[in-house]
C-alpha cells in the first residue's frame, strides 16, 4: 500500500476543483463565513445575520450545483449549456439570499430547511430524470451513499485527532487556545475537507453506471441485523399501542406519529438498500418483509390521521402539522403504490418527496401559507368570544404569528401599517439582541389589538403546606396509597383489583378501579379554595386588593388541613385524599383548568 504524495493529493483537488468548480467554491467560503462567525464579538447584529443567511445560502446552492452538474454531464451538455445552467442556479440562489430572512421570520429558516432537503433529494436522482435504469440508479445512490459516511468516518477521526494534538499543546505549553480554535478546526474540516473528499468520490461515467455483480456484504448485514430488527421494534410497540387506544377508546398521543415515522424511515431505507437482490435466489426473506412492511403500514396510517386530526382540530394547523399531514398523505400513497403496482419503480420515492418539499415552500398551497391563514382566521374567531375569553391561547396564536411570519401577519386585525412599524423596529435595533427584537415587536401587537399580555408577573406563585402534615389522622380508613408530588400515575392492588391513580391534565385526579369503574377527584376546588384562603390572609396583612396579583417568594404556606382533603365513594369504597404540598402557579384570570400544580400526599381508602 502506497502513501499518497503530497502531488497525487494536488492532482485529486485540481481535478475536483476543474470539474465542480463552483461547488468547491462555495464550500469555501462557506467555512470562511463559518471560521468568522466562531468568534460572536466585533461584529453588529444584522452583520451576523446577514453572514449566517449567507453561509444557508451557500450550503443550499452547493446542492443545487450539484445537482445541476450531475443532470448536465448524465445529458452530454456542452460546456456552454452546462455554465448557462450553473448560471441559472446561481441566479435562484442570488434570489433567495435576497428573499429570506431566517433571522427575523422563524417561518424562512423552516423555508431554508425544506430547499435543503429539496435539493438533496434532487442530487439523488438528477442524472436519471430520463433514464429507466433503476440498477444504474441503485448503484449511483448506494455510491453517494457509501462516499458519504466514508467521508464523515475521514473527517471525524481528523477532527479527533487534530484536536487531541491542540490540547497537548495547550497542556504542555500553556498556549492559552480556547474554544473558538476547535470551533474553527471543525468548520474548516466539516465545511472544506469533508466537502471535497466526498466530491471527490464522485462517479466520473454516469453512463456507465450498472450494479455491481457482487452486493457489500456489509451493506447486507447492516440492513438485515441493524435496519430490519429496529423498524419491527418500532413496529411492535405501535400495534401494542394501537390495541391500548382501541380498548380504552381513547385518542392516541402527539409522541405516536414520531414512533410511525421513524418506522416509515428505517423500513423504506431498508427496502432500498437491499433492491438490487431482492430477486435472487435465496433472498426470499427480502420480498416478505417488503409486503410485510407496506401491509402494516395500513393500521398505523389510521394511528397517524387519528393523532394528527386531534393536534389540528384543537390548536388548528401550523407548518410542521401541515407538514405531518402532508407526510402522511404521502406514505398512504407509497404504500399502495407499491402494494398494487408490479413495477416497483423506487425512483418514485426521491421524486415524490422533492417535488412535496417544494410545494411546501412557497405558494398559496404551500406549508407557511396554509398554516398562516387557519392561525389567523383562529385567531379571528378567539378574538371574538365576549364571554370565557381565553387570553392565554390568544397570547400563544399571536406570538406564533409574530415569531413565524412577522408583525404584519396581523395586518387584517389594524388599520396601522405594520409593515412599516415592523421596519422601523428592525432599522432601530440594529445592534440589539434578536429576542429583544422579537420581544419589541410581540409588545407592539399587543398594544395594537389591546390584548393583555401574559406574563409571568400575572402569576402568584403559592408554596402551601397543611398543619400537622407529618402526623395525618386516618380514623376510619384501612389503606393508604402514596401520591408521589412528581409521578402522573399510580398503580396497585386493592382486594385483588387493579386500583390507578392518575393526575390529568387539568390537575384532577383519576380513581380507576379494574377496567369498568372510575371516578373523579375534584382536586381544582380544592387547590382553588387553599389559594383564595391564602390571598386573603395576605390582604388582611398587606395594603391593596387581594384580586390583583402580589410579588411572591414562593415561600411555605402553612393551611388548615381542611384545604387539603376531597372526598369521593366508588361503589362500596370510600375514597380520601390528603395533600401534603401543593405548589401552583395562580392567575386569577385564567379558566380553573388552566392553572398550573404540582401536588403530593395520600390516597386514604375505607373498605367493608
């Protein structure tokens, strides 16, 4: 084995550099925007800003060259038609530089994120647009596959190795380096080395391009031992789920479509790296957990449109809501695309997903669009309510609207321009901290629609204690159950039924008995009563209204044990639970369920 010389080295670069001259350059100059960034000090705000949409920018053409490079050379185009489509990119690119503003709208950095995942998606599949293939198409992505983690595993142990021979300097020297030198070392390896090598790695004939006869080995044993087995594990969990929220006949949680996407993900990335032997003999396990896996796809795509229809129909859609559902239409689609169609043409799969990302971007249809109007029009709607206003969810839409899409997105509820106030802000903040902007103009919609702002200083935080907590009288019970202060639920045996306790969302507490009996513990009234008790043994020591808010401490507040206790009966057992703390932030002007508790204490309970 020969060590490469420092001129094959020179030879690589000059030859990358020749044929993604461009890419290369925008690598660059990526990392030198990067290296100057590591240091946060000697430069304004909007400097920064501006360099680090600057760096997005030049990772986002740096795929669309790419791309456009790839098509060019799969196409045969001249060296004129190949710059005058580098061209076109960089006019695109030049575009968006000019359009975004991830600093000032967070809805532009989810903007950058979709163009991101866009024109990756279109490097995967750019030089066989309109090529069938899909061997060849296999094998250039397996080849950009492979050439991608070999250059993370390059760069990562540069990286470590580099930096383990900083600190023995700075250790044996004292050379004083501090953290901005590593900083630096990872954006130069990461941005340029990292960038370079894999370009380097780069199929030269794309004509050519066939699978091979002989499959990786590893490539096998790392989707038949790693993907497969965590895909069914994702998988096994879910339908366990799926058999709790039917027999409870409950909702599923917010957490479920995380669990079906990332079955979604580990199982189409499976079935694509292992196509090319999915027909040889031997491999029959191949073509069973292919319909295997599209098959139960079918019970969690219901589980996915049950969780996602109950997070939009309470709180309306938002983008990345817009984009679960927009996910999940597309997994209904694959799935019985290839469930039905004999063809299996996996190239539908890149395509597909880049042409959703940049639906999702821009446009009427598009994610930032859609989720702006229902935010608004919501908005519209609790801005209506006379009665049972609820100012803490009309405080949460417009800071949603204010953060993701500026001051001007309530542009309807004003005949002020707040374009032009929203400018003024910004001109006047150049050296201000981007969460005092944000604060500026969150302030100023508040004023403009005379909604009160919600703020921390509307709370009284209360610290109650009942007397004699340390010696409870239980007369007349048999059995006791703790309530840990930072558990949920609670289970065990009462007479052989499964007694649980659970703490809901609205701080009541749950009194399951087996499966069929339940009951209620109105543990609101109680807390709300220890606090109205407490407020006004403040007001008989303190000058002012007790209605209004009071500076708090938080300190311990000791009650009579009579604010402590509830009671309930559930067929023949009697039921009492005593608090032994209960710590609540209170706002006198917020619905009960709205409040916010912590509690601990015992469940007493009474049998024949």
């Amino acid at each position: 084995m020969k060590l490469p010389s420092l001129y094959s080295l020179w030879i690589s670069l000059k030859t990358v550099a020749i044929r993604f001259p461009l890419q290369v350059l925008a690598a660059i100059t990526a990392t030198i925007i990067w290296c100057y960034l590591a240091d946060p000090t000697g430069h304004y705000k909007t400097q920064e800003d501006n360099l680090l949409k600057l760096l997005l920018v030049c990772n986002l053409s740096l795929a669309l060259l790419l791309a456009a490079d790839l098509y060019a050379e799969a196409a045969n185009y001249t060296s004129a038609r190949k710059w005058g489509l580098r061209l076109l990119c960089l006019c695109i690119c030049t575009a968006l530089y000019f359009i975004l503003h991830p600093a000032v709208y967070k809805a532009d950095a989810f903007r950058i994120a979709l163009l991101a995942l866009a024109f990756h998606l279109l490097v995967a599949f750019a030089p066989y647009i309109n090529k069938d293939n899909l061997n060849g198409f296999w094998e250039y992505n397996k080849t950009l596959f492979l050439r991608f983690l070999t250059s993370a595993l390059y760069a990562g142990v540069l990286f470590s190795g580099l930096a383990v021979a900083i600190g023995a300097v700075n250790a044996l020297f004292d050379a004083n380096i501090g953290f901005n030198t590593y900083h630096r070392l990872f954006a130069i390896i990461t941005g340029s080395f990292m960038t370079i090598f894999f370009l380097a790695g780069l199929p030269l004939n794309l004509h050519n391009t066939h699978a091979e006869e002989t499959y990786p080995k590893a490539l096998k044993i790392f989707t038949q031992y790693v993907l497969i087995p965590l895909a069914i594990i994702y998988l096994a969990i879910l339908l366990v789920y799926e058999i709790k929220i039917a027999i409870n006949w409950e909702l599923p949680r917010g957490m479920v479509s995380t669990l079906i996407l990332g079955y979604a993900v580990f199982g189409i990335l499976s079935l694509l790296l292992i196509y090319p032997i999915k027909d040889k003999e031997g491999n029959g396990w191949i073509k069973l957990f292919s319909k295997f896996f599209y098959i139960m796809m079918l019970p969690l795509l219901v589980l996915l449109v049950l969780a996602v229809w109950e997070r939009v129909s309470s709180y309306g859609i938002t983008e990345s809501r817009y984009l679960l559902i927009v996910l999940a239409l597309w997994l209904a689609s694959i799935t019985f695309y290839f469930l039905l169609s004999k063809k299996q043409n996996i190239k539908v799969i890149p395509v597909s997903l880049c042409l959703l990302a940049l639906l999702a971007t821009y446009g009427p249809q598009s994610a930032f669009s859609v989720s702006k109007y229902a935010q608004v029009a919501r908005l519209k709607d609790l801005m209506k309510e006379k009665k049972d206003r609820d100012d803490e969810q009309i405080n949460s839409v417009m800071e949603y609207l204010v953060d993701q899409h500026g001051l001007q997105s309530l542009q309807s509820f004003t005949s002020a321009d707040l374009e032009h106030i929203e400018d003024e802000i910004e001109l006047k903040s150049v050296r201000g901290n981007r969460y005092f902007i944000s604060a500026t103009k969150l302030d100023t919609a508040h004023a403009l629609l005379k909604v009160e702002k919600e703020s921390f200083n509307n709370y009284i935080t209360f610290n109650l204690i009942p007397e004699g907590k340390n010696l409870l009288d239980i007369n007349g019970y048999n059995k006791m159950v703790n309530i840990e202060r930072f558990e949920n639920i609670t289970e065990s045996k009462l007479n052989g039924i499964k007694l649980t306790t659970q703490k809901m969302t609205n701080n009541n507490l749950k009194i399951s008995l087996g499966k069929d009996q339940e009951m209620i513990l109105d543990i609101n009234k109680m807390v709300i009563d220890a606090v109205t008790h407490a407020k006004s043994k403040d007001s008989k020591q303190v000058n002012g209204s007790s209605d209004e808010p009071a500076a708090r401490t938080g300190a311990e507040e000791i009650l009579p044990i009579n604010y402590f206790t509830v009671s309930g009966q559930l067929n023949r057992y009697q039921f009492k639970f005593i608090a032994t703390s209960i710590n609540t932030n209170w706002n006198p002007k917020l619905k009960t369920e709205k409040i916010w508790t912590e509690y601990g204490g015992y469940l007493l309970i009474k049998t024949d």
